[in-house]
C-alpha cells in the first residue's frame, strides 16, 4: 500500500467532520441554487508545495464546473487514461456520469482535503478527503443525497500536464461491512 491513515484518528475526525460538512452542505442547500465546493481543512496535513496544491485545487474546481454544466468531454478529460476503479474504466465512468446527468438537474459536490500527499518520483498525488454529491431528482423535483465519503483517498496522477484522476489502490481497500463503495469521483 502507498498511503496508510490512522483509522482511529479518521474514525473520530472524519465522523464529526462529515456531520458538520452535511450540516453546511443543508443549510447552502436550503437557501439556494446548488453550488460546488472545494476546500482544504483547516488542519490539513500538506505535503506538497503551494504551486502543487493550487494546481490540484484547480483540477476539482475544472471538475465542479463541469459537473454543473453538465460538461460530459471536460469532466472526462478530468480522469486518466489509465483510470481503473473497481474494475470500472474511463468508458464505464462516462456511463455513470451521463446516467446521473439525465437523473439530476442539479448536482452539488463538496469536498474538504484533509490531507495532501504529493509522490515526485512516482507524478501521484494522494488526497485524503471528506465529501458529499447531493442532486435534484428529475422525476420527482427533490433534492437527494446521491453519494458520500469520509477520509477516502482521491489518487491522482500528473498527465499530458495536469492532474488527472486515476482511481484506487484497490488492494490497500479494506471493506466495511457492507463491503467497499462505489464513488463515481474517486
């Protein structure tokens, strides 16, 4: 496995982090159109230097954008050519993504990086991340919660130059209950 969190340290932060980010995420909701969200934690864990964390901020605000303009081509260039992810590849994610265009009219995505690990050697950024995809359902006009994710690791890798999704370590997942989820931003 390339990057291991303490899962006692994620288990008491990440559960009151996600109950807080669902809180805000309600109130936004509430009071207006649905809009897209990316920040750092405010004591996020930053090993990557300031041009690196803007250029991997820049990659999910170009990925939000997309998302809200339904912009099928932009959001899929956002992934890597080498995507994988539980089996799934680029063509199997452009599948979800247009299915959740057709179902939603709206999307809301946060997410809060708690921790940024940039690899050098091997071009791979590592992103320990809370978040959340709320949407307008089509058919019946109501706002649902569509996915959600607590300390899951985004892992990115530099390509044709920018930072693209590529997927997870499958192997370093270790199931729940319920075994392992299914995030289409993952």
């Amino acid at each position: 496995m390339i990057f291991k969190v303490k899962p006692d340290f994620c288990r008491m932060a990440g559960r009151s982090f996600f109950i807080t980010l669902f809180i805000l995420f309600l109130i936004l909701w509430s009071i207006g159109p649905l809009m897209a969200k990316t920040d750092i934690g405010k004591n996020a864990e930053i090993h990557a230097l300031p041009e690196e964390v803007k250029e991997l901020m820049a990659t999910f605000e170009r990925m939000d954008k997309a998302i809200q303009s339904k912009n099928l081509d932009v959001l899929m260039n956002s992934y890597s050519k080498n995507y994988s992810h539980f089996g799934a590849d680029r063509n199997e994610m452009r599948k979800v993504w247009t299915r959740l265009f057709q179902d939603y009219k709206e999307l809301l995505i946060g997410h809060t990086f708690n921790r940024i690990h940039i690899d050098r050697s091997k071009r791979m950024a590592y992103i320990v991340c809370t978040g959340l995809v709320f949407g307008i359902n089509t058919r019946t006009g109501k706002k649902e919660r569509i996915d959600g994710w607590v300390d899951e690791v985004h892992y990115l890798i530099h390509e044709e130059g920018e930072w693209k999704i590529l997927g997870h370590d499958v192997e370093s997942i270790e199931p729940g209950r319920f075994g392992a989820a299914f995030h289409p931003l993952f």
